[in-house]
C-alpha cells in the first residue's frame, strides 16, 4: 500500500472508493476498520463505498451499516457488467432493493465503458444506463457516472433521458471542452490521482475550470494510485496528495479547497451520521 502523505489541516471526503478490493475481507473486518482509520489520520473522514455487481453492492450496503459515521453506500451495476450478467433483469431488481437502503445515497457506478466493450454489445450497456438513470430520479438519489472512451454518448443520453438534480462524472477523464459541457449542464466533476499523472495535462487544465461547488475529490481506490507513488495500492488516504495537487493547480487555499469538497459531498450525498 501506498505510503500515508501528508496530512490536511482540514478534514474531507473520498468520494469513490473500493475498499473491498483494498482489504479483499468483509465489510466488517478489522482490515476495513485499519484502512479507514488510517484515511482518518491524514484528514479523510469520510468514504463513499461505490458499486459495480449485485453482489459487491451488497457489500457497499453492509460496510455503510457497520461504518455508520464514516461510509456511505452507491449501488450499481458498472456498464462492463451489464453485457455479461446472466439475467439483467434479476440483478436490476437487487440493486433497485438495495437503493432503498436509507444508507445508500447514489446509483453508480453506471455509464459507458468502450474500452473493453465491443460495439455490437454497447446498445445492453445504454439500456442499462438508462435504467440506472431512471432509478435515481425515482429514488431522488445522485448519480455516479463511469465514462471510458464514451464522453459524446454518455452526455447525449444525459439529454436526452434527462440527468438527476445531482449527477457526478467519476474519474473525469475528459478535456477542456467537456469539462465546460458539464459545467454549464450543472454537472459535478470528481477527480481522483489521474490529475497527478505526467501524461495528464488536460486534466490539470481542466480542474482549473470548474466552480469549487462542482467539485469533489476520490480516489478510486486500489486503483490510479496518485504520483510519486503510482503503481502501489491505493486507500482513501491518498486523497489528501490529490487535494493538494487540485489546490496548486487552482491556486486554492487548500484548507478552503479540502473543506469545500467535504461540503460538496455532504450536499449531493448527505450526511453521513444520519
């Protein structure tokens, strides 16, 4: 794991992370309970546990229930999932149940991934989306967009369908000229260790654009560790490097900046002691 950088002088929030990935163990493990206690030291505390299957988003639910004054839970199945389910239809239905869960405060993840998705397949991962869209209107929840190669389609269908009054695009992983489609559409822009890497400059423009009410911070976790430590196994924790790089690029106070994100948080997903 990533070594802990630098604590913020203020606390704030990962907006996306995988934590069971992180510790491969329950949500009620020990090893949950060390990895948010370590975030809580370098000034992350709070988490919201995101979805991709039935079955891990199960697991969201259950860490949100035992962790009740640190995580929140997003269920959803990921658009890589959606094409190769056995029975769309049935795992619909369990994360439509489990979005009811009071604890869980966002549909996603959900999108378009086309990386690893072939075009004759793409049209179950636009169904799917749409229903995931249609979801968190009716339950009034945000939400949380996974985009992969899929920036033009996935803003169309937005359009067309029409977004949540809190939809956040995960990872963003667009240019200039979109970040300012999303920005003038109301969208929330979240990045995670990306906007560190060297190969990353649109993103550093990018982050520069956008009001600090549309911003949040995550960090993906155990993926996109952030520079100088990419390629080793991320934790929440390492939001505090990624805040610091969003506040350099900005030229935020980076108190104001970290405190900022925890409201923005706080505002599209909740509180999270309630």
């Amino acid at each position: 794991m990533a070594p802990l950088p630098e604590a913020l002088p203020v606390p704030t929030v990962d907006a996306h992370a995988h934590i069971e990935i992180v510790t491969n163990t329950a949500p009620d493990s020990p090893e949950v309970g060390e990895v948010l206690a370590q975030a809580k030291t370098v000034g992350v505390d709070r988490v919201v546990q995101v979805g991709y299957s039935a079955e891990q988003s199960q697991w969201c639910v259950d860490a949100a229930e035992h962790w009740s004054d640190t995580v929140l839970a997003a269920v959803a199945l990921h658009p890589n999932e959606a094409p190769v389910v056995k029975d769309l239809a049935h795992d619909w239905a369990i994360i439509e149940k489990l979005a009811a869960h009071p604890r869980v405060r966002a549909i996603g993840e959900t999108g378009l991934d086309y990386f690893r998705t072939p075009p004759e397949l793409r049209h179950i991962q636009h169904e799917s989306f749409k229903w995931h869209i249609d979801l968190a209107k009716r339950m009034k929840k945000a939400l949380v967009i996974h985009d992969r190669d899929s920036h033009n389609d996935i803003l169309s269908i937005l359009l067309e369908v029409g977004a949540p009054e809190h939809t956040v695009f995960h990872c963003f992983s667009g240019d200039v000229e979109m970040a300012k489609k999303c920005i003038d559409r109301g969208y929330i822009l979240s990045f995670a260790g990306t906007i560190t890497f060297k190969n990353a400059p649109e993103l550093r423009e990018a982050v520069k654009l956008v009001p600090i009410e549309q911003l949040l911070v995550e960090t993906d976790s155990p993926f996109l560790t952030p520079s100088p430590h990419r390629g080793l196994l991320n934790s929440p924790a390492q939001v505090a490097t990624t805040v610091r790089a969003m506040a350099a690029e900005r030229g935020d106070d980076l108190g104001e900046l970290a405190t900022a994100l925890g409201d923005n948080a706080e505002r599209v997903f909740g509180s999270f002691v309630s």
